[in-house]
C-alpha cells in the first residue's frame, strides 16, 4: 500500500488534470416563445382578368387612343374602327323600317275594310285571305326590319373598341390604316389585364393543406407575398380558393391567393415567395440549426447537464421561424445545449462551457 502523502499527491495531480481534459463548448439556453409558423412557396402571379382584344367588326384602323402600357379604366376608348359605312347602314335599315310600318298600317288598315265587306258577303274569300295574309306578312316585315337595324346599330356601336375591365395594356399590334378582320380568329389588337386585386398561384404539400386550408370557404386564411428583390414577405393577401383534388404525381394541391396591388409592382407572369401559416402565436421551443447533428435518419442535440456534462438528446423538428428551429420533441424550456464545438464532444464527456446568446435569436428577417 502507498503512503498517505503519495496518494494525496497523486490526487492532487489528477484532479488538476481531468478539469484540462474538459472541453470549452459554446452553450445557448434554448429559447422559448411564442410563434407563428409560416411554410413558404414558389408562386407565380396571375390577372385576375386578362383580355384579348379583337375586332368585331372588319373595317380600317381611324384611330388608336392609348400608349403603350397605359393603365385604363373600363369604358375608355382603345380602337376606333371606321365607322362611316356602319352610319350608312344604319340609315339604311332605318328607312326599311320606315317602309315596313307604312306597309304594316296599309295593309292592317285594308284587311279591316276586308272583315266588313265579307260580313255582307261583298268580297270573295279568296279576296278576303289575301288581305289577312297580306297584313300577317307586312307586320312580319317590320319585325324583321327592325332586327336588321338593331344588328346595324350594334355593328356601329363595335366600331368604337372600349376597355372591357380595369387594367392596364400592353402594345398597340394593329395601328392607324390597317385593315382588320374580325371575330375570334382575327389578330388580336391588344391585351388588357386586370392588376388590382392580382391572384398568386401556388402548390402546397398536403399536410400544410390539411393543417392551414382545409377550412377555407368557412374562415379567411392569411397569406405572405415576396418579390425577389423584397425583404421577406412584406405583402399580405388572403386565399382566394383551393383546387379540388390533390394531385397524384407531385402530392401537392393548387392554392390561389388575392392581394391588393394599388402600386402596380405586382406583374402577371412574375415569380414570387407565397408564404402560408397558421397565424395565430402558440409557445414553442427553438434552437439555432447549427446545433443540430444527425445520427442515420434521427437528429439529435447535445445538452448540457447541471454537471457540465453532455447528454445525448433526440429531438424532433419543426419549421423555421426567424432564423431558429421548432423543436416538437425532445426539449424543455431552460434546458442549454451545445452550439459550437461539439463535434469534439462525445455524450458523456465534460465540457468547459461559455454561455453565448442563441444565434438567430434576434435576426430581423423572417423565414418566410
């Protein structure tokens, strides 16, 4: 057996030696606070109303009042066709009207004269169904004619092309002296679409649809909108309708919000950041992602015990919210775990730690 005094001083020297074995490890407190979550997606912008304009007329190009681009109310003139030969066939039709009611009245009026000479037997039958036929076909005749001048009028009335809706145009294709065809297949003279409100549609997983959208139509979901060169999803809007069904191949279903777009920044066609969330704050616990390690398919923290040592914990994770992760499972309010440096730290081993603030914790820009 040693001596006393060789045992004391081989403690001594241990002790000092297994305090330098002790690894110095960033350590963060887990935060705890309230969250929204927010899921966030590629959309594409679409009008709400967009509209090929055509002629429905044929006839030359007298005027064309709109620059290129130019935001329109609805009503406001586009196109004048020339409407001179329409004029003159309005007139025209006018005056067939006019004749067909003259020969109405004469015709109305000599059948009358029919029906009291066959009541004294003065006019033979034949006389008689002439005059009565005679005044069916005049009284046809007017409602003929003034169909034709309803269809002239309204033929007069295409020769002035006015905005069908709000918005704003793109080129004129046709200009002044051109002449047009008309109808559906005719070239399209310009399009015009709608740009306040403007629709975002997107795909979302199913399970984001069934946590945040399987009850649109019965309460209004919040949405967040970003352009590329916005900072975060400064924008808000709300769903507008969910398709329905999902779709097999990709697992998602289609989305379309509305926003309101009083600046015009928002385009058709632009690429944009749609971000879907509860809204509504529950507690939650969260971690910066650096701290988190996998093992095969789970992942897993390192807590820091009130023995300075490191414990292996699995957790289970959530969405990003402000720059931190949702911890499911796995944490509890006021536990610390290893932020940096654990790669040098197995479970189990004793750590020097040095109390840092959670990376993210305070980070302004905002996951989705």
């Amino acid at each position: 057996m040693l001596p006393l005094a060789v045992l004391l001083t081989a403690c001594g020297k241990h002790a000092p030696d297994a305090a330098a074995q002790a690894t110095e490890v960033d350590v963060a407190q887990v935060v705890n606070k309230p969250v929204a979550e927010w899921q966030t997606y590629s959309g594409r912008l679409q009008a709400i109303e967009r509209v090929d304009i055509r002629a429905q007329v044929p006839g030359t190009i007298m005027k064309v009042y709109f620059k290129d681009g130019q935001t329109v109310k609805k009503g406001d003139p586009l196109f004048l066709i020339d409407p001179r030969p329409y004029a003159a066939a309005v007139d025209r039709a006018t005056a067939q009207v006019a004749a067909a009611r003259a020969r109405a009245v004469f015709t109305t009026a000599d059948y009358a004269r029919a029906q009291k000479l066959q009541a004294g037997n003065a006019i033979s039958k034949r006389d008689f169904d002439d005059r009565y036929n005679a005044s069916l076909t005049a009284t046809a005749d007017v409602k003929a004619a003034e169909a034709a001048l309803t269809e002239a009028r309204v033929n007069l009335d295409y020769t002035a092309i006015n905005a069908p809706v709000d918005g704003k145009v793109s080129r004129a294709e046709r200009t002044v002296g051109n002449i047009v065809a008309a109808g559906y297949s005719s070239p399209s003279l310009t399009t015009l679409v709608s740009m306040s409100p403007i629709y975002a549609d997107f795909d979302v997983d199913e399970q984001t649809y069934l946590r945040y959208l399987s009850q649109v139509g019965q309460r209004e979901v919040v949405v967040h909108l970003g352009l590329a060169t916005d900072e975060g999803t400064p924008r808000v809007g709300k769903v507008a309708s969910v398709d329905n069904q999902l779709n097999n191949t990709t697992g998602t279903i289609r989305v379309r919000a509305a926003f309101d777009n009083p600046d015009g920044a928002l385009v058709p066609g632009l690429f944009a950041r749609v971000s879907v969330g509860a809204g509504l704050p529950h507690p939650a616990i969260l971690i910066d992602d650096r701290a988190i390690s996998t093992d095969q398919a789970k992942k897993y923290v390192l807590v820091v015990d009130d023995k300075s040592k490191a414990q292996y914990r699995e957790v289970t994770l959530g969405n990003l919210v402000d720059g931190l992760r949702i911890v499911d499972t796995g944490l509890k309010p006021g536990e610390r775990i290893i932020v940096s440096g654990f790669q040098r730290v197995h479970p189990g081993d004793a750590v020097k730690p040095k109390v840092v603030a959670m990376s993210g914790e305070n980070d302004p820009v905002a996951s989705r």
